[in-house]
C-alpha cells in the first residue's frame, strides 16, 4: 500500500482498502452465518465481534463513509438479546463481563459519535449502554472476596470464574466514564472511581508505575497477582481516565491520565529496527505486545493468541480519543500513532490480493500471518490520524503539562466525542438492564482445557504470572 502520509485525503484512501479488507472477513448477512458475528467459534469471536462494529463506527466517524452503516447498525441490534443489555441467549452460556463489555463500549460510542440512531421501536444506543452497566452493576455479578470487583466469567460453571481481571474492570470503568459524561450524571463517575480504586488497592494498577497487571484468583483473595502486562488493560483505563478527566477537570485524573500513558508508552512501544536490525531509541517508537513479540527479540507472531491479534488497534484509537480529551498529551500521543501507522501500512503486503497485514509492524517486514484482527489494528492505526482536522480551536489549552488548569473553548475538536449537552441525539433509559442470576454450581479451578473451552479475550492468561509470560498468554 502507498500511503502519503502528509496527505489527509490518501490517508483517507487507504483507509477505505483497509476497511473493504476488514469486512471480507464478515460473511453474517451471507446464508449460513449469523447476523451480527464473526465466522468461527462463538464462544471465541463474539466478543471480537463486538469490537469490530465499534471500530467500524470510528471508521465513520474518522472518514465520513457510510458504506457499512446499515451492516454496523443491523448487526449491533442483532445482539441486544431479550432483555436489550448484550446478554443473547446464544452465547450468554459462555460469556464473561468482557466480552459483554466490549458491546456496551460499542453502543456507547455509537451513542457519542450521534452514528444513525436505531428506529424508535428499537433499543437506543444509550439505552444499551446504560443496559451494560446496570447489569453489571448488579449485585449478581458482584460479591465481598477481594474486596469487591468483577469476575472474569459471569457464570460459576464457567472456567475463569474465580479470577477477576484488570479487562473486565476496565471495560466496566471505561463504560462508567463515559456515560457519566454523556449524561452529566454523577452516579456513573461514583461507580468508576471506585472501580480505578478498587484496581489500585488490590494491585492490579501499580500505583507508583500506573502498570496494569492482568488479574488474580478470589481463592487467594487476590494477593496472587498475575504479572503479565497486555496493552489493552493500560488502554483501557487511559482512555476512561481521559473521560473522568473531562468530566471532573480533577488534577487527579489529570495525573492518573499521565501515569497510565507513561506505562503505555514504556511499554508498548519499541523503537523500529534500521538496516543493521539495530534499535535507535531516537527513532519514534512503534507499537507492539511484548507479552506475544517477544519484547525486543523476534518472535514469530504464532505466540500470540486470537484475541492479542487485536489489541493494537484498541490502542490507537483511545490513545487518539485520549489525545482530544487531554489535549497536552497530544504531542506525546500523535508521534508514536504516525509512527506506527507507517510502520503497519510498510508491511502490508500479504495475502492473494498482496496487501493484507500482520501483526509484527515493528520488524519492518510481513510476518505471514493473516486475520481480521491484524487488519483492525492497521485500519484504527490509519483512521486515527484523521482525528485532528484543522480547525480554529486546539480542543483546550492546558495551564500545566499534568492538567491541571485548562480553558474549555466553545468549540472543540470535530471528533471529539459527543455528551447529550453538546449534540449528542441517542436517549436513554436509566431504568434498564436485568441483573443475571449465576449458577449455583461451585466453580471449578481453572485448568488448560477449561481456558481452551471458554477462549474468551484473555483465554489463557489466568495461568501462572511465570507461565503467562513464558507463553505469552
């Protein structure tokens, strides 16, 4: 692919390819495959699923081309399940506050991005937003081990149940944020400043670091932390964090923004290798997922698991969403987001059409793998340079290079996202959302098999802190 990058309108073009390359993967309007999913194993690509139609919506909003609008629409509805919160009978068996997290941050982008509203007989976006949070908000999904927190797995039958993980906690965290912005509502940035609290004093945020850590087990009331770093958990919460940091202007959030994208840049990104297949710390750094890469060592991207093949891409676009919330971590954010979108685009050159992309951007080369987590992240690492179109506002002027004081302009970034105050259209319902009873059923330790058979977002890394980050998992 050639990109000019000093080019809003090729960046835009190839943005077009690459999402025309992303929905080749998508076959649910096709006889024989369901609306709304990913080809494969439900119980495996559901919650990517969800992700993909929340990309799609930024590929919208990013480049204004409407071509997939229909299909984002019709298969995020197609979802919803009986009681309108993610919960679909068909998969709800296996599903883990993860997985139903990444559609409720879907249909709360939709509702921030004013993407086309739902007819009235349906669901709103913020309606199943508020759906997601109310329901894992209830005190079914909620109990004292740890000191409070989400489990992995919503059911205790369910391998994983008895870990609580940094990614469920952050969805629901980022979720919080955001509807607390959107609707002004402080009940929700109650909720999601205990939630960071409750990450900060069992140790799954650092709080000197700000690293984020994947998880631990209830049976050892969360002591037994589990050390592997993976670029979505500190993304996710970067991106809440920039939320509660508009809607609070709180030099506490100001801070906890700056720690969380310090950790991010430490250590996800990595300087690219030159002829020699040397690295110049000099050079801007690209992105990468140590835990699968390999660090700085070349390590095929067969380590990664399904779900790491995505991660990148979640990356770029809340670092970008980020960088409109916060505005004075923009010079920080925007190199390594260029950075890495030429990086990615350089090695796009597999596949029979001969530009499809893999996962390692930071060697320089294609690494045969293909997937359609591969091409989001470069499609979210393109589209996110579309996100600064000039304009006569800067989006905020910053007193201090940690927050602190900042002047709030009348108008903001193009992109920036919507609240109900500043033209958001979605309605909602604070009264929706069922609460789901668990089994009963004691729930078993987790074993290889059970981590295979539940294969959701973070499938195997509930094992050991030393064996996740032998495997990469």
């Amino acid at each position: 692919m050639d990109v000019d990058f000093e080019s809003r309108e090729s960046i835009k073009n190839a943005a077009y390819v690459k999402a025309k390359d992303v929905m080749s993967f998508y076959h649910g309007q096709e006889p024989g495959y369901t609306l709304g999913l990913l080809s494969g194993p439900a119980a495996e690509h559901w919650w990517e699923a969800g992700a993909l139609w929340g990309t799609m919506i930024d590929y919208w909003k990013y480049t204004s081309d409407r071509t997939y609008n229909d299909i984002v629409q019709a298969s995020l509805l197609s979802q919803v399940g009986p009681d309108r919160n993610f919960m679909e009978p068909n998969v709800s068996a296996f599903m883990g506050n993860d997985d139903q997290g990444f559609w409720g941050l879907s249909a709360m982008l939709a509702a921030e991005s004013n993407f086309q509203n739902p007819a009235p007989e349906d669901p709103q976006w913020l309606t199943l937003a508020q759906a997601v949070f109310d329901t894992q908000t209830g005190p079914d999904r909620r109990d004292s081990s740890c000191g409070g927190g989400l489990r992995w797995q919503v059911f205790a039958f369910n391998g994983g149940y008895d870990y609580k993980n940094s990614i469920s906690n952050g969805l629901y965290f980022n979720l919080a944020a955001r509807l607390a912005r959107y609707t002004g509502n402080e009940y929700y940035a109650q909720h999601a400043a205990e939630t960071f609290e409750w990450l900060l004093r069992v140790g799954l945020i650092d709080g000197d670091s700000f690293d984020v850590f994947d998880g631990a087990h209830v049976q050892h009331e969360c002591r037994d932390i589990n050390r592997a770093q993976f670029s979505y958990n500190v993304a996710v919460l970067l991106h809440g964090a920039a939320f509660m940091y508009d809607f609070t202007h709180s030099p506490l959030w100001a801070e906890r923004v700056n720690g969380l994208l310090d950790s991010m840049l430490r250590t996800f990104f990595i300087p690219p290798t030159d002829e020699g297949g040397a690295r110049n710390p000099r050079n801007p750094r690209i992105a990468f997922e140590p835990a699968c890469e390999g660090g700085v060592s070349n390590v095929p991207a067969e380590g990664c698991t399904h779900d790491m093949l995505a991660f990148k891409g979640f990356g770029a676009r809340w670092m970008a969403t980020t960088a409109q919330l916060c505005p004075w971590t923009r010079d920080r954010i925007t190199p390594v987001l260029r950075a890495s979108a030429e990086a990615a685009v350089r090695q796009c050159v597999g596949g029979a059409n001969g530009r499809m992309c893999g996962m390692q951007w930071a060697l320089g080369v294609y690494d045969g793998s293909v997937g359609v987590g591969q091409e989001m992240n470069v499609l979210s690492a393109l589209m996110v340079l579309l996100a600064y179109e000039p304009t006569d506002s800067s989006g905020g002027k910053v007193g201090d290079e940690q927050g602190g004081e900042e002047e709030h302009p009348a108008e903001r970034l193009p992109h920036t996202p919507l609240t109900h105050d500043t033209g958001g259209t979605s309605e909602g319902n604070p009264d929706v959302g069922e609460t789901v009873t668990g089994s009963e059923v004691e729930f078993k330790p987790i074993t290889r098999v059970d981590v295979t058979s539940a294969a959701i977002l973070t499938s195997a890394l509930i094992v050991s802190a030393e064996e996740a980050k032998q495997r990469g998992d």
